[in-house]
C-alpha cells in the first residue's frame, strides 16, 4: 500500500479501493487522526485527576488514546509509564482502566474464536433463541425515535467513536430491550469504531448481556440524564408527535419486565 498521498481525499479514496467491504459498511470518514504525532500530543494532554473525577460522563476528561493502543501506535506500558510520571499519586483510576483493556486482551488471546460465542449462560431467564440474530433496520438508520439511540449511532456512523457509558448503554438497549442478540450487536460496532479491538468490543458486549458477567446491565432514565449531562433520558417520540419515556422507572421494575 502506497504511504504518501497529495491529501487526505487521496488517501480515503485509495483505501476505499483497496478495503472495498470495509468501505461498503459506511462512506463516514472519522476526523480522528492516526498519526504518531497526534498519539504524543494526545498522551501528554492526558489529565489523571480530571479523569477520574469526570470520566463516566460524556463530555468528561476521558484520553481518547483507545484507537493509538487499538492499532499499536501506543503501547499500554508506555502510557501507564506516562501518567504515572505525571501524577504519581493521581493515576490510580486511569491506569486500573488501562488493566481492563490488558485483562480483556488476554482474556482474548486464551478463548480466541471462542469470543464469539456466549461464554457463560444467560442470566436473564431467556435463551440463545431467544434473542433475534440480526440488528433492527431502525437502529442501523437511527430513526428508532427515542432520544439517545438515534443521536448515538448518528454519531458511531459519523465519527467511528463514542464514549464508554455511550457503549454500554447502546449494547443494554439493543440486547435487552430490543432483544437482540449480543454478537450481532457487537459485530456491528465493531465494524464501525476506529478502536475496533476485537477482545474490548465482543466481551464487554457479552458483560452486559450477562454472558460474561454475574448479572445483565440495565440503566434508567436517570442513568441517561446523569451520563449525558440532562442532554437524553430516553424519550422517544412516536406517530403524531407523542411522547412516552420507557426509561423512567427504577432498573429493578425494568429488570422485572425485561426477564423472565
């Protein structure tokens, strides 16, 4: 593959030719850059305390280097290094997530092709079957109607990224109240984010589905406004301009209704 182009169109174009099925799932192109310089940059902005204090919320003080550790312009080691340097007493929270993502890698390189399967059993009361083996046409357009769905898959498909919390709660959304199953849903983010990492993506997919954890994951309404800063709670506008909110209950009465 050529390395040098006149700009940036010639490099998209190039590798729309080269990589046609990759190119057929989107024509977005993501502004995040991939370059070396960019990585150094990126790393040394990297503000341990903020981090901590602001992660879990969109808009927080998160780092941004999953695509440069993803496609090994960093190395896990390095930016622990790094932030630890910076803030010898102010790292712990980052680099616990930095011990995650080496987690899931292993977990990876010991199941292999096994991650696309369920590794442990349903706790939701429900069965592989009975969960649908594709993703719903009105996700896939974002125009499901409800506030955070549509606004975040827009974004998957514009930017090849989101935010941890956005992730999590699309997987919840998509496996447990579209009953969906977790692999479809997991290969179709996959396909879409720049960070696409094989091991982080299908086994947190799976934690939330409960086939990779004790327990699924369920949010509410209050889990939506408190991560998207009050900007989403899950309403969802239907024919006639109605409003319902399906969200706004505890996850205990949602877990009641979603499970058997």
């Amino acid at each position: 593959m050529p390395r040098d182009f006149g700009s940036r169109d010639e490099l998209v174009a190039a590798y729309a030719e080269a990589f046609p099925a990759a190119a057929a799932i989107g024509d977005a192109v993501s502004p995040h850059r991939g370059d070396p310089a960019e990585a150094a940059r990126r790393l040394a902005a990297v503000k341990p305390g903020p981090y901590a204090r602001t992660r879990n919320r969109i808009g927080g003080e998160v780092t941004k280097l999953s695509m440069y550790l993803r496609h090994g312009v960093l190395e896990l080691a390095e930016v622990r290094d790094a932030v630890l340097a910076k803030s010898p007493g102010g790292a712990d929270k980052l680099v616990s997530e930095l011990g995650w993502r080496d987690y899931f890698q292993r977990v990876l390189a010991h199941e292999g092709e096994r991650v696309h399967e369920s590794l442990r059993s349903w706790k939701t009361g429900l069965d592989e079957e009975d969960y649908a083996p594709e993703m719903p046409p009105d996700v896939l357009a974002a125009e499901t109607g409800t506030d955070f769905v549509d606004a975040w898959v827009a974004e998957l498909h514009d930017t090849g990224w989101l935010h941890n919390q956005q992730r999590m709660k699309l997987a919840a959304y998509v496996v447990h109240f579209r009953r969906v199953h977790w692999h479809a849903g997991a290969e179709w983010m996959h396909a879409h984010l720049v960070d696409g990492d094989l091991g982080s993506n299908h086994l947190s997919w799976q934690w939330v589905a409960s086939t990779f954890s004790s327990k699924p994951y369920l949010f509410n309404a209050g889990g939506l406004a408190a991560v998207s800063n009050g900007v989403f709670d899950g309403t969802t506008t239907r024919g006639g301009g109605r409003k319902r909110n399906p969200f706004d209950r505890s996850t205990e009465e949602l877990a009641a209704e979603l499970f058997a």
